[in-house]
C-alpha cells in the first residue's frame, strides 16, 4: 500500500510538473507575440477636432515606392492623412526619405484653420560634408470647400522658417533655430499667427 501511494504521489507530482512547463511556454509565447507586435510600426494619430468636428491626422509610415537603398536596410516613408467620420480619406502631403527616413517632432493646430508638422531627417553626406538632422516646417491651410483636397500647402509660409540644416557642416556646428513646438510656435507669432494650439510636442 506504501509503494502504491507512492507511486501515486509520484505521478501526482509528474503531472504538476507538466502543467507548470505547459503555463510557462504559453507564457513564453504570449511574451513573442507581444513584443512582435509592440516592435511593429504603428501609425501617429493625432486628433484633429479644433479643424474639424471627429477628424485626425494620421501619419503613416510606408516603404518607398522606388526602393534604392541597400539589403538589410528599412527606409520608410510617411504619408499624412486626413481621416473624418462618413468620408473617403483623403491624403495631405507624403514625407519621402531624404538621406534617411522621415520623422515627426511635433504637430500644432492654429486659429481652426491651419495645421503645422515639423518633421526631420538624419544626414549624413560626404559630398556637402554634412553630419546631423534635416528639419522641415510644413505649413498647410484647412480648405473646407474640398474633401478630396482638404488642405492646402503653404510653401510661402514654410520659406520663413529657412533651411533646416542642425549638426556639423564643412566643420562647423550649425543649429536650426525652429526644431520644437516652442520655437515653431514663437517665430508664428513674429509674423502675427495667433491663436495657436499644441497637439504634440
């Protein structure tokens, strides 16, 4: 009786033992799974109601339509939507990769009609002898009359905020004086845009 009860807590144990590697490999599993999709890109939504009532702007990374870079390497580019409840996306502007990939810094919405992204690129060129970042004010008026065409760039304004050249050209450091919301947002009030509301910074 001894060795039988023995041989039942032997098989008892067997089993617990069993059921714990089981839980931890779907444990395991779950953790993959998770990190797989955290790593994946997901696009930046940002809410868009001071233009209008139920709409984003998106901004979604795609692989380059003609693809030149090397084996191995991942340049995407970004295309911005407008997205609204009840109609057909339609499509602002698209960031192509420059050197490098573009990214979004910060977005502002000002005075219900106009819609400002900065975005920058990492460079790095031998030819002008440039190592650093590439940033980009772009500038777009909300045209109410279009849902196919909602907004309007405005590449007088964006001429304002001059090139965008930040790091070490021909040996000497260079900053870019407009490189976040704050400083987007004073040189717009130097040339009298008020009103203006921060979406992400």
């Amino acid at each position: 009786m001894i060795r039988d009860a023995d041989r039942l807590g032997f098989i008892a144990d067997i089993q617990m033992v069993k059921k714990l590697i089981f839980s931890l490999l779907l444990l395991s599993a779950s953790e993959l799974c998770f990190a797989s999709a955290a790593s994946s890109p997901s696009p930046l939504v940002i809410p868009a109601d001071q233009i209008k009532e139920g709409c984003t702007v998106e901004f979604i990374s795609e692989r380059p339509t003609n693809e030149t870079n090397a084996p191995g390497s991942q340049p995407h580019e970004i295309a911005v939507k407008w997205i609204c409840k009840g109609v057909a996306t339609a499509t602002i502007d698209r960031y192509q990769v420059e050197g490098g990939s573009p990214q979004i810094i910060t977005t502002l919405f000002l005075k219900r009609k106009i819609f400002v992204a900065l975005a920058k690129w990492p460079v790095t060129s031998h030819a002008s002898d440039f190592q650093g970042d590439f940033y980009k004010v772009y500038i777009y008026k909300y045209n109410r009359e279009s849902n196919t065409h909602p907004f309007i760039r405005d590449d007088k304004m964006m001429d304002k905020f001059g090139l965008g050249w930040d790091g070490v050209k021909d040996g000497i450091t260079v900053t870019y004086p407009f490189k976040d919301a704050a400083l987007i947002r004073s040189r717009l009030n130097q040339l009298k845009i008020i009103n203006m509301n921060r979406t992400r910074s």
